[in-house]
C-alpha cells in the first residue's frame, strides 16, 4: 500500500475530530480516568502535524486549507479551529496540574498490576513516567510554536486571556519536562561476575568470545565514553567510585521514572517543589528510545528558529543533548559491538536489568542506532545492515509473513510486551508498562532509515518494507463504534487468532502513525536519490540535443513555417529545464532530453522529406 502522508493524514483528523469534538466542543471522555500520557498523545494527533507541515497549519485562519478545513468541519469554522485548540490546551494543562501549583506527569490508567487480580494504588497512578515527560516536550514546544503565531491573528479579549494563561503553564510543563528528564536518567555500573554482567558478556560475545576477551574489547571500545560520564555527570560517590573502575561494566539511559534519591535540579523556573523519585536505577531500553525522540525536539530547526526557549531552558536543554548524545554513543556502540556480525543481529535481544526477552527490545536497540546513524549520517554498510535488522523483525512480528496457529508473535501486538518497573512496588503492588506499538515504531524507524539512505537499493528496500507495513497498520484501524477510522483492532490483520472485541480506543498507536505520517512527509519532500549512471547518460544527451538544435536552428524558416518555430522554441524551453535539474533529477533531465531528441528527429525528417520533394 503507498504511503499517502496528506491523505492519510486527513483520514485520521478527520477521525479524531469526529470522535473527539461534540456540538464544536473537546470531549475528553471518560474511559479509564486521567492519564497524561493518553491526554497528550491525543492533542499531538493534530498539533504535531499542524506545526511540522506547513500544509496543515492551523495558527492562522486565512491560510487554512481546504481539504484540511474540511477534515476538521467537526470543529468549526477556519477562524473557530485554533480558538477551539486553545481551549482543549489550556483544559489539558488545568487537567494535569497537581494541588500544590506543579504540572503533573501522571501515567495514570496506563500503569497496571503485575498481578492481574490487583489494582494500582492512587498515588501509583499519580506517578510521573518518562513517556510524559517526552511528550510534554513535543507537545510544549507545538504550542508555544502554535500560540507565537495565533497570538497575533485574533483579537477577541477572551480568547487573547486564555492564551496568556496558556503560554505560562506550557513553559513552565516544559521545564518541568526537562527537569524530570534529566532526573530520571541514570548511569547503572555492574561487576562481569554479576547476573547482570553475565548477561551482557554473553549478548556482546554471543558464544564466540569469552567473558575475559569481551570485558577488554568493552574497555577499549568505551574508555572515552567513560571518561566523559565521569567528568560530566554529578553521580553517588558509590557509582562514581565504581565507574573509574576500568573492570567494571556499565550501561546509561533512562529509567522509567524519577530515579530514587535523584537530587533537586536547580533551576530559576517556577515549576513548584520537585517530587520524590521511586525508580530503580537501571536504564529500561523502551523509556530511553521516548526520551531520545523527545529529546531532539529541543534542538530542531523548527524550535531554534521560532527561538522557543528562554535562557533557562537552553542551558537544561544543553544537559539533555549531552545525555542524549551519549547515549545514542553507547547503545550504538552496544548494538554493532565486536568485528563480525552485530549483537542486534542477534534476534531476540535480552535486556540485562530485567532479564526479558522479545523482539521489540531488539527494534529498542535498532531505534537507538538508527537516532546514532541519522546523527552521524551512516556509512552504506551500516545502512544495509540495519535494513536486514529491520525486514527480519517484520517477518518475526509476523507483519510481512503470514500467523501460524497458536503462533506468539501475536502477543506482540495484543496485548503487547508487559514491563515490570522497578522500584513501583514502593507504593502499591508491582506495576507494569505495556508496549503494543511494535508495528507503529517499526514503520517510524523504516521510514527514517529510509529517508536518510541514499543508497538506491538501500533505499528501494527500506520504501517497500514501509509500504507493507503500512498496509497491516492501516488495516487495524477500528472500521465501527467508538473511535471509527483510528486505532487499534488487531483482530482485522489476525482473524484466526481469535483476541476477541478490540479494546479501547489507543491512543499510542494512533499519534504513532502521525509521526509516521510527518515522517513520511520529510521523505517525500527531500530530493531524490542521484544516479551516477543517469547524470552521466543526461549529460550525454544534453549534449547530442543542444548540438542538434543549433543545427536546425541553421536552417532557414519561412512565414509560413510557423508552427515550426513554436517547436523550436518548445524545444528551448526542456532543454533548459533539463540542464536545470540534472544533478537533482537526473532520470527526469533525460525523460526530457529524449523527448526534445525525437521532436528534433521529427524536424528533421520532415525537411529531408520536403527537400526531396522539391
């Protein structure tokens, strides 16, 4: 199925609006109670396109366009749209904004027992959790972005009073955003004799190479890295002491919360007192994948030209990209460690802190080091290898090959991978956090690899692989009750499995696929892959047709030859064309360069045939 990103896009506004405004008003809704992952999730289906794609624009009424005007006719009118946004934001941050004057960053129903026969306790579900954290980047940021520009196209009192009350409490969720990022990332050093050592000297050696051997490649390959952890961090004496260690191994990334006992971060921000952390200090592949996509955020083209941060948030901002660097460094680093093949090659990958195992931790790892290989721009070997990494974990996930009976690589997409956080036992019963977004992440990650290959066959492989996944995505949208036209039914893709009525709308999935579709965008609008072989051919007969028209233009031309001349000077026009787009296209300069050749041809002919007349 061909990715389509402004009609496809259109289709999901258009569900959303339908689902979510009643009468011209937001309706949160109430299934599960408050969950600001969810809540954010939703706005970003409509303000993370809205900012990243010029077409979708909604800030300013006079250059909505037609087709997105009439996805959202649910809403309004072109100038009720944004005044409708504002709102649904300004009750998004009343909603999350806890009794003592801090934003909240609760997971709320999305936090489960391990235990089935259990419920989380309230001060559980009122946990802050990476996901929130990195979505209220993304989400800040669009509507600072959003209100920059709306602010100066309405006048209405009211609305102007809301958007001031907006304005400070998205900065202030986006420092607390930051702050809480940078309190939950976490440096966790083990000995080679541990379990968790154990583990990490198998994955890296994989039966080839003894515990001893890697232990020695692992300092060599990570002894910069070291180095700059220990001089750039403020870590426990214990963790400081024990990384200085060359024998020890370490892993860094971000827990699934506030680590315990992570200190205040000081900042000038009035984001009120800094909560507790209960979070084990171990590094969860899925949280550091979402704060790594958040993460960028801060420093893209978009948010620096807009200038969206204030002198405080730069400097956090400047702390997280120096984790987030060296993060993508070292699971980069992780994922193609050794000289032969990668241990992400190796599928499934096995988390060393909880010991799982599953092929979505491996699209984890992959997720990381396609981030390090944009950062870097990837060499072509890297590229290709990455694209067998991802076609194999599409057949695994059984989205490009067929469901076998009683096959589990259903389990996931329903009910997805069950995560155990540790260090959440503290206030209640061991909660879990569950991931079915394994297709939605993977059709993400194939689409960014394949806008930054410009390798063709890399690049072919990569468009194909995106295609079929989007056609299983796509299909698993709900076709009737709540939430038609969005996510998730995976029953429509598995028929045979048998999973029963689609559950609850998800609202992970479906801002998934709007990235996807953002994502899909930059891919279309980039310039084409450049052909050696089709640059060289185009110059050639660039040349072969300018020298031919010189010749014809020799030739005499009478009154009476009129349409003669037109041609001539049609020919003129492609042929400049043609040399104009040559290094950028060149396929489409030598479709035109053949096409002036045969009109040239038919010229030519058609005056040797009347000179022999005559």
């Amino acid at each position: 199925m061909q990715i389509k990103p402004r009609q496809h896009l259109l289709d999901v506004w258009q569900a959303i609006a339908r689902h979510s405004f009643e009468d011209g008003e937001w309706q949160w809704g109430e299934w599960g109670g408050r969950s600001s992952v969810a809540d954010a999730e939703r706005l970003l289906c409509i303000m993370y396109p809205a900012t990243e794609i010029p077409a979708f624009r909604l800030d300013d009424p006079d250059t909505t366009e037609r087709d997105v005007h009439t996805a959202l006719k649910e809403v309004g009118g072109r100038p009720e749209i944004p005044g409708k946004l504002v709102n649904a934001l300004v009750e998004f941050m009343r909603n999350h904004t806890t009794d003592d004057k801090r934003p909240s960053f609760a997971g709320g129903y999305y936090f489960s027992a391990r235990d089935p026969e259990l419920e989380p306790t309230q001060a559980q579900r009122d946990l802050g959790v990476v996901d929130s954290f990195s979505m209220s980047i993304t989400l800040s940021l669009a509507t600072l972005g959003f209100l920059k520009i709306y602010e100066g196209k309405t006048r209405r009192g009211e609305v102007r009073a809301l958007i001031d009350e907006l304005r400070t409490a998205t900065e202030s969720r986006l420092t607390a955003a930051m702050v809480s990022l940078l309190r939950s990332f976490t440096v966790n050093v083990f000995d080679a004799d541990e379990a968790q050592g154990r583990t990490l000297c198998k994955l890296l050696g994989q039966g080839q190479v003894s515990d001893r051997i890697v232990l020695q490649q692992f300092q060599r390959r990570f002894k910069a890295l070291r180095a700059t952890i220990s001089e750039s961090f403020t870590l426990g004496v214990d963790i400081a002491d024990r990384l200085k260690d060359d024998n020890q191994l370490f892993e860094c990334g971000w827990a699934w919360s506030l680590v315990k006992d992570a200190p205040p971060v000081e900042t000038s921000e009035p984001i009120g007192p800094q909560p507790d952390g209960f979070a084990k200090a171990i590094p969860y592949l899925y949280f550091t994948v979402v704060a790594l996509d958040g993460i960028q955020d801060l420093f893209s083209d978009r948010t620096l030209t807009l200038g969206l941060l204030n002198a405080e948030q730069q400097r956090l901002a400047e702390a997280l990209r120096l984790r987030w660097e060296i993060t993508q460094q070292y699971w980069s680093g992780i994922a193609r460690f050794g000289d032969g093949s990668w241990p992400l090659e190796d599928i499934p990958w096995r988390t060393t802190g909880q010991r799982l195992e599953s092929e979505y931790f491996s699209l984890s790892v992959a997720s990381i080091l396609v981030h390090d290989l944009v950062r870097r721009r990837a060499t072509d070997d890297d590229l290709t290898r990455t694209v067998s990494i991802m076609e194999r974990l599409a057949e695994r996930g059984r989205i490009t090959s067929r469901m076998t009976l009683t096959d589990t690589a259903v389990e996931l997409h329903s009910p997805g991978v069950r995560m155990p956080l540790q260090g959440s036992d503290t206030l209640g019963p061991q909660l879990v956090w569950t991931m079915n977004d394994f297709s939605a992440q993977l059709l993400k990650r194939s689409i960014q690899l394949c806008t930054l290959s410009r390798n063709i066959s890399s690049h072919d492989r990569l468009l194909r692989l995106a295609e079929q996944i989007f056609d299983h995505v796509w299909k698993r949208r709900n076709r009737g009750g709540e939430g038609v036209g969005l996510w998730d039914n995976v029953e429509a893709v598995y028929p045979e499995t048998k999973l029963g009525p689609p559950g609850p709308l998800s609202w992970s999935i479906t801002e998934r696929v709007t990235e996807c579709m953002v994502a899909a965008r930059q891919l279309y609008t980039q310039s084409p892959i450049r052909s050696t072989e089709l640059a060289i051919l185009a110059s050639a007969l660039l040349s072969e047709a300018t020298h031919l028209l010189g010749n014809e233009q020799l030739e005499p031309t009478s009154h009476t030859e009129g349409s003669r001349g037109i041609a001539l000077k049609g020919v003129e026009i492609k042929l400049r064309r043609a040399r104009l787009i040559l290094d950028n296209q060149p396929g489409t300069a030598v479709a035109l360069t053949m096409e002036v050749l045969g009109e040239l041809d038919t010229l030519a002919l058609a005056r040797h045939t009347a000179t022999r007349g005559v």
